[in-house]
C-alpha cells in the first residue's frame, strides 16, 4: 500500500473514539507539574499486521496488552519521539515541528527494522488525540503538553528476524521544566553510549536504557548527566544523556557534527537555524575534551548549554573530568543560551513570528 498517499489511506484514517466517562483532569494540578509522571486522559494507538495499518483508536490511557514473547521486551525493537504543545494566543493548539519528528522516528525505523508509520497516521492520530485532551495543556511559563509517540514489534517471536507486526502510539503528558537549575555534567571516559555504524543517531529505546547505569553512577558523585564521548578514544564530545550540546567559543556557537552516533536532534537544528539567521558565527566541528577543558580554564568558553525537546535549553554549570569540577563563570547569567531560550518559547507559543514555518496549529 502506498502509504503516504491520502486518498489510499482514507478508509485506513477512521479513528475509533472511546473517552473516558470521567476526566481525571479535575482532580490533577497542573502548575509545577514534574516531568513525565502525568498522563492525560486518552492515548492513540494504530497497529500494523502484514504491512497494512489497522485499527487506528483512541482509548482511555491505560495498561496496553503486549505479547511476552514480543522482541519489543526481548530485543528492545522499540523507538520514540518526543514533541511538545502549547497554547496559542488565540486558544489554537500549537506543535513544534511535529512533521519533523515524524520524519526522524522513520529514520529511527528504519535502522531498527521497524514498519515506517505513514505521516497521515502519525499527524491525524497527534490532532485527534490533541483535540480530545487539549483541556490538559499546562498554561506556566515552562510548562508545555509533552507529547510521546512511540513505536514497538508487536509479534509473537522469540527468534530474531525482522518482526511483521506493529503498535504505533501516542500518549501525552503535562510537564514543567525537565531540569530546574543550571546543570552539572560529567565527560564519561570509559562507558560509551555510540559507536560508528551502531544505533546512536536513532532514537532507539536501548541507547537510552544502555546510559542508565553509567549515568546513575555520575548522579551518585553529584552531576545531573553525562556529557558522551567518542566510544574510540573518549576525546571528542558527542552529546549528553537527554539531549544534544552547544558550546559559546568567544564568539562562535560550536557543536558536535551529526554522525552515527549522535542524534539529529530538532532543537539542535532549531537553534543552528536561529543563529545562523541571526548572523551568528556557527561552527557545527569535532570538539576535543582538552579543548574544552582548556578553554573553560582560560576564560575562553562563554557558555555550555544542552538543547533537546524535553531540556529545552539547559545551561551548564559544571563540567567534571578526571576527577576534577571545571566552572563556567557566567552559567548564572542569560548569555546567548538566554536568547535563544526566549526566542525559541516565543515561536512556539506563537507570541514571536515564525520564520521557519516550525509551527503547526492542531
Ligand atoms: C526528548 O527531549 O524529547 C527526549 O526524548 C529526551 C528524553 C530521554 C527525556
């Protein structure tokens, strides 16, 4: 079936409503809500069976049934994405990009032999879902509707083979600020997150679940996450445990290259695409951990920031190495990360003008 054409896919598109009888909405406070622990009412799901998706529904959120013996649980054939919603001026629903990350979680498919969803499930079951839960979209200042799809194998198979049937979902989540204050991060030098040729550059459930433990051992010396390093050498910066990094050099915005093993994150793109509109010298190069280390001690990295959807732009304070803290001196201050900050929240709130066309009314 040729699956992102709309006329093909338009018996395909129903979607089965099922809404709860009673909202949880007014019992649940959404001001300084904490990242990731409240759902909302509903949640979409579409399955794939022999290549055709099926099913398209939207039912209470809730527990969903999975084969144990699917590769989802066994082999972590499993992929996710991560988005956000606002409220507009005018009360619409705005998204960040979602067409984006649609075209990024097929990527992501891809590399983990997973079916691709169609862009026509993905945008139709994100607005139909939004538009019965949208009452949920907290109004704080960094509060926004977190927005999670996620993709597994659904077959019944314990063997390893490129798996037949799927489950797309989305659920959502109100949410504050994913960290609070100016970051601690160390550079890990002996596990490694990527490897050339691997799964890094996706957004693959394992290379998250893989940096759980290393980055608990730097959360017992004191440090939020870690700042990756190349898995050959662990001289080169890659990217941190929830999102990409930038770094202020004097005057120039410099951050890893995309490879393999870093991931093509939207924020990343969304603040190269600022700067270098607003005439800002941007290098996209390898950075040396020696480099970095010798530059924070001669005064001459300004910044340290980490940007991803969930972080948005996280400043960084302290840099631990070796055993040793480095200091940013201004992480207090609003600096470049600050701008950027306000301009991005404002495109996407629809209270600053959108050059790019990012957002998209639901
Ligand atoms: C996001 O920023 O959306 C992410 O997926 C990060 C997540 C691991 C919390």
């Amino acid at each position: 079936m040729p699956l992102e054409n709309p006329q093909e896919m338009e018996g395909v598109l129903e979607i089965d409503i099922d809404r709860v009888a009673n909202s949880r909405l007014p019992k649940t406070e959404l001001k300084d809500i904490p990242f990731g622990r409240v759902f909302t009412d509903h949640m979409f799901i579409a399955d794939c069976k022999k290549g055709e998706w099926e099913n398209l529904r939207i039912i209470p959120f809730g527990h969903v049934p999975i084969s144990p013996a699917s590769p989802a649980l066994h082999y972590g054939q499993t992929i996710f994405e991560g988005m956000k919603a606002y409220w507009g001026q005018n009360g619409d629903t705005l998204v960040f990009r979602p067409h984006d990350n649609w075209n990024r979680l097929n990527i992501s498919a891809q590399r983990m032999a997973l079916a691709k969803v169609p862009s026509e499930i993905f945008m139709k079951g994100l607005a139909a879902l939004l538009n019965i839960d949208r009452a949920w979209i907290p109004t704080g200042p960094a509060s926004s509707l977190y927005i999670r799809p996620f993709l597994f194998s659904a077959d019944e198979y314990i063997g390893i083979r490129p798996s037949q049937n799927f489950t797309f979902m989305i659920i959502t989540s109100p949410a504050g600020a994913y960290y609070a204050a100016p970051l601690r991060v160390k550079i890990e030098t002996h596990y490694t997150r990527a490897v050339a040729g691997g799964t890094g550059f996706a957004k693959a459930a394992g290379n998250y679940g893989g940096a759980i433990y290393p980055s608990k051992l730097a959360q017992d010396q004191g440090y939020h996450q870690l700042l990756w390093t190349d898995a050959k050498k662990h001289a080169y910066i890659e990217e941190s445990g929830t999102m990409n990094v930038m770094f202020v050099f004097e005057d120039t915005l410099v951050t890893p290259p995309l490879s393999d093993s870093i991931l093509a994150g939207i924020t990343r793109d969304s603040v190269l695409a600022l700067a270098r509109h607003w005439r800002w010298k941007v290098e996209e190069r390898k950075i040396s951990v020696k480099e970095l280390i010798s530059g924070i001690m001669k005064g001459t990295v300004k910044e340290a920031f980490g940007v991803g959807t969930a972080a948005t732009i996280a400043r960084i304070q302290c840099i631990g190495w070796e055993g040793k803290d480095y200091l940013l001196q201004n992480a207090e201050e609003k600096g470049l990360a600050g701008k950027i900050y306000d301009e991005l929240e404002g495109i996407k709130r629809g209270i600053l003008p959108d050059p790019f066309n990012w957002v998209v009314s639901m």
